[in-house]
C-alpha cells in the first residue's frame, strides 16, 4: 500500500524586481521523498501567495539533482542540456490557477497531479520560473510551496 508524504519549503524572495525566465528563491529540496533508489508518485501541489502577487510561471520538478544547471534567486535559470532527462514535470501556473483566500492579502494555487518518477537518492527537487515581470516590496517570504507524493 503507498505511503503519503509531505514536503515543504519557504522559497524566500529579494526586494526588487523578477524578470520572465528568472527564479524564486533558488532549487527547493526535499529529502527522504522516497528510498534511494526508489519510485516515488507527485500526487499535487499547493504554493501560497501571502501578498496576493499572484505571479504567472511554472514549477518545475527534478528527479535528480540538475547540478549542470543554475537556480539562483531573481536571476534567470538555466537548464544545462545535461541535465534535461532529470525535469520530469512541468506544472504551469497562470493567472486562473490562483484563488484569493484574503482578497488581495493571501492567495494559492493547487493542483492535483498524478506523475511518477525514480528518485536516485530519495530526494524531489522543485524550482518555480517566473513568466512575467513581478515586483515584491515588502516581505522575503512571501511564498510557501508544499508538495504531496506517495511512495
């Protein structure tokens, strides 16, 4: 029988400007996904918004790590073409995809999936890309991505 798990991570923001292309808060890591070594099933996702930016873009989801590959905050990433055969899902966000739960304070979007991929070292690696120009203000943590599997 498949075993639930949960992961999350604040991917934190700068004070500026984020451009289409770059990304926030760097590659999120989230170990013991599964055994080394093991299958794992992405059953969905949930990213909260706790300034109602409500930003168009993608997350991104690795299954091994991209070392070829950059992910910085609020710069533009680059997929090595090494590291190609490791992106085994992308889920795009746009402006539909986020409801406001405070009306311009707090918004998510979440999404039920049904992806399964072979963890090497149990570890799930998610970036989010943004699509559009988005600029923060206040607050470097602004966001909260929560993934949920099964193993």
């Amino acid at each position: 029988m498949p075993s639930p798990v949960t992961g999350s991570g604040t991917p934190n923001n700068t004070l500026t400007i984020y451009d289409p292309g770059d990304c926030l808060g760097g590659l999120q890591s989230f170990a013991n996904f599964a055994v080394a070594g093991g299958l794992f099933r992405l059953t969905g996702y949930q990213l909260q918004d706790k300034i109602s930016a409500r930003p168009n873009g993608a997350l991104l989801f690795f299954d091994a790590n991209p070392t070829f590959s950059t992910f910085t905050d609020n710069a533009a990433y680059i997929l090595h073409d090494a590291d190609r055969a490791k992106l085994f899902h992308v889920e795009p966000i746009g402006a539909g995809d986020w409801v406001d739960l405070v009306v311009g304070a707090f918004a998510e979007s979440k999404r039920l999936i049904d992806k399964t991929a072979f963890l090497p070292d149990g570890t799930l690696r998610v970036a989010f890309i943004f699509a559009e120009r988005c600029l923060f203000a206040s607050g470097t943590d602004n966001f909260h991505l929560r993934v949920d599997g099964e193993t």
